[in-house]
C-alpha cells in the first residue's frame, strides 16, 4: 500500500488521525502501520456503536438431546466406534487459546496459569493431561492444534517447549495464529496501542478454521486424513477432549457436528442453549430469551431449552470447508480499551471505552444441518475458568478437580 492509498483509505473511512501518528515514524514503523491498516474490514468496523445488536430470530424449538441414561446405555457401542475413528487417524483437536489470563490476574496466556496448590499445575497441563487419558486408551495420538493470537503466540510456544509439551510428542502439535480485529472508541475511531501500531485483539473464537487455512494449517489436517475436529476452549479444566463416546455417537447419529451440553443448573443460568431455529440446529443466548422460552416446560416438568453448550464441538472437516466463505454475524462488545493518546501517553481505562468485534464459534452450528446435543455431567466435565473467585472461578475449578481425584 502506497503512502498516498493509505491516505485515501483513512480518509474514506474517517481516520485521518492514523495518518498523522503514521507521518511521525521511520521507514521500518510506517510499513508496520500500514500492513496493519491494508487488513482491515472496514464493513465490521462501520459496526462500531450497534453492540449487540440482536438478530430477527427465526422460529425457535426445543432441541432434545442425547441424555446420561442413553449414554451410558450404548457406552461401549460408542467408545468402540469413537476409538475405532481415533485409531484411523480420522479425529483432530483444536484449542482455542488465543486470549490473555486478565481476568485472573496475569498479564500471561490464559493456559499458563498455575492452578495447582501443592504443586505447579498450568492450565494446558490439565487439558494435555485430559487428551493423554484418551490416547493411552486408543493407543495412538491425536493432532493437537493450538490456536494462539499475536498477543500470545511466542509466549505459548515457548512455553510449551519449556514444558517438553507436558509429555505429549512435539510431532503432533501445531500451533496457528487467529486473526485480528481493530478496536475502537465509541465515535468508531480506531485505536492505537503503540506508536506503529493499532490496538488489535483476537477476532473471537469463531474464526478458527478460516485461520486454520490462512495460515496453512489446513493443509496439515488434509495430509493426515483427519475427517473431524473438536473444538474445545482453553478454560474448561475437566473437560474430555477427543471422548471417544462423544466422537462415537456423533457418528452414529449421522449428524455433521456434535456439541456437548450441560442440564441447566436453574432456568435463569447465563448460558447459551441449544435449540431449532427454523429447523436448524442453533444456540439462543440467555440474554437473547424471553420470560416465556426461560420458563417454558415438557410434559414431564423439564425445561424445554435445558441444555447449555460448554464450548465443545465436533465438526465433520468438509462441511466445514462449505461453510468457511459464508457471512457469519458479528458481534459488537463494549471493552475496556488500554491506548495511546496523540500525544504518546498510556492510557488504561477502568470503564468499558470502546468497542471490539468478535466472531462466535456457536454461529456456526446454524450454518450446518444439523447438530447432536451430547449431555456430559456438570461436575464431571464442566468447569470453567472465568474469575479469581466465586463462581465458575480457580476456586470452584479447583474443588471440582479435587472431587474427580486429580491432585493439585
């Protein structure tokens, strides 16, 4: 991009004050600035002050699910089939862990954080740990791919080699970098974070498989054969990865995609369930449901939308490579945002300042055709990382590790 394309740009999008900051850099800082500014979608950035906005719905329906009884009924028949895919190297693991530990303290990767009590005990330890459960028993190792940001990218990386990849072989663990998005003020005005460059954050969770093949990493998934993924967040610390029944009975059902779900714990739980909208699958945010689909009941007194969705998903590979050009939503959340003033200084809000756009893994499920609801039991696979204490925090991820046996 030329000097005076550049200008151009900011101009046509009101953001002549990029160019100023631009005109005070060397050689070296001006090309930085303006490659971050060539990739930007200005059409996400027009978003700015529509946060949230919430979407027409279309018809919403209750979603049944594949439940514990049922399960645990044909839990040999799906572990064998689940193995059996492991075995013909048919299933891959993705990691989301591009965000930061902010929330609890540590300027760090959220999967550095130490919650042992006794002992060191890092977050990507557990979850290694968790996927080894499933190798041992299949006898043969999944592709692990790690989705980092700028932000965390050569501090996780190193980290894991630090660490010897906690036992699991390097040969098997690919990392890639998600895609970033431009923050704003509330006028739509971007945000600078240093003096060459904009503030950018990790563009949600939803992106994974675009970044998965802009960075090549696809072509790694493709060369070994893997016909599934699960998608599986970095704070969950009980969760199984790969589960061979999870795998199995997705496959049995013949649907595209699986997604595991937890029995809501009271009606009003701050979690997205999954339901039919327009007759295909999708998830409704609590924030998104009415009085009457929070309290609305079966025949037999469960709630009718009862499941919600842990952040753990199976996608068949090639449905997803249909699916990876289509539009999915944005949404727009207000964020405390630290920057750079015109004049240099460092500023660091204590009140949310601007906005960030995120895309949703969840807005994928209503591009498929379908989707298997897989009940897991809360205090056996859900316990989620968020806060330094309190609820779904170090504090109860810890008691809950403690009750399924781990050691910290």
């Amino acid at each position: 991009m030329t000097e005076q394309e550049l200008l151009s740009v900011l101009k046509e999008h009101k953001q002549e004050h990029i160019y100023a900051a631009y005109q005070k850099l060397d050689e070296e800082g001006k090309k930085k600035l303006a490659g971050q500014v060539e990739r930007i979608d200005w059409s996400i950035v027009d978003m700015a002050g529509y946060e949230e906005l919430k979407q027409e719905r279309g018809k919403l329906e209750p979603l049944s699910a594949l439940e514990v009884p049922e399960i645990e009924k044909n839990k040999e028949k799906y572990s064998e089939i689940g193995i059996d895919a492991i075995k013909a190297g048919k299933v891959g693991a993705v990691l989301l862990a591009g965000g930061q530990g902010t929330r609890l303290g540590s300027d760090g990767p959220k999967g550095k954080y130490n919650i042992g009590i006794t002992k060191d005990m890092f977050i990507f330890e557990r979850l290694i740990r968790n996927l080894l459960d499933v190798t041992d028993k299949a006898g043969c190792f999944v592709p692990l791919y790690v989705m980092t940001s700028d932000k965390n990218h050569e501090e996780t990386t190193a980290f894991f080699a630090e660490k010897k990849y906690f036992g699991y072989p390097e040969e098997f663990v690919k990392f890639f970098k998600q895609e970033m998005a431009p923050s704003v003020n509330f006028n739509g005005k971007l945000y600078m974070e240093e003096k060459d460059s904009l503030s950018l954050s990790p563009n949600g969770n939803g992106g994974w498989f675009y970044s998965m093949a802009v960075t090549g990493v696809l072509d790694d998934v493709k060369a070994r054969g893997v016909e599934w993924l699960n998608i599986f967040a970095v704070d969950n610390v009980l969760q199984r990865i790969a589960d061979p029944v999870f795998v199995g009975a997705t496959l049995e059902s013949g649907c595209v995609s699986g997604a595991k779900v937890v029995r809501k714990a009271d009606p009003h739980e701050k979690v997205g369930v999954l339901c039919l909208e327009d007759g295909r699958p999708s998830i409704v945010e609590y924030y998104e449901m009415t009085d009457e689909i929070i309290n609305s009941r079966e025949p037999n007194g469960d709630l009718s939308y009862n499941f919600g969705v842990i952040l753990n998903y199976l996608f068949r590979v090639d449905k997803l490579e249909q699916i990876m050009n289509e539009k999915m939503p944005v949404h727009v959340v207000e964020k405390k945002i630290p920057y750079i003033t015109e004049n240099g200084e460092y500023i660091k809000p204590e009140d949310p300042n601007g906005y960030k756009f995120e895309l949703l893994v969840l807005d994928m499920i209503h591009l498929l055709d379908n989707c298997l609801s897989f009940e897991v039991v809360r205090d056996y696979e859900f316990a989620p990382i968020k806060n330094k204490t309190g609820v779904d925090s170090v504090e109860s991820a810890r008691a809950l590790l403690q009750k399924n046996g781990v050691e910290l």
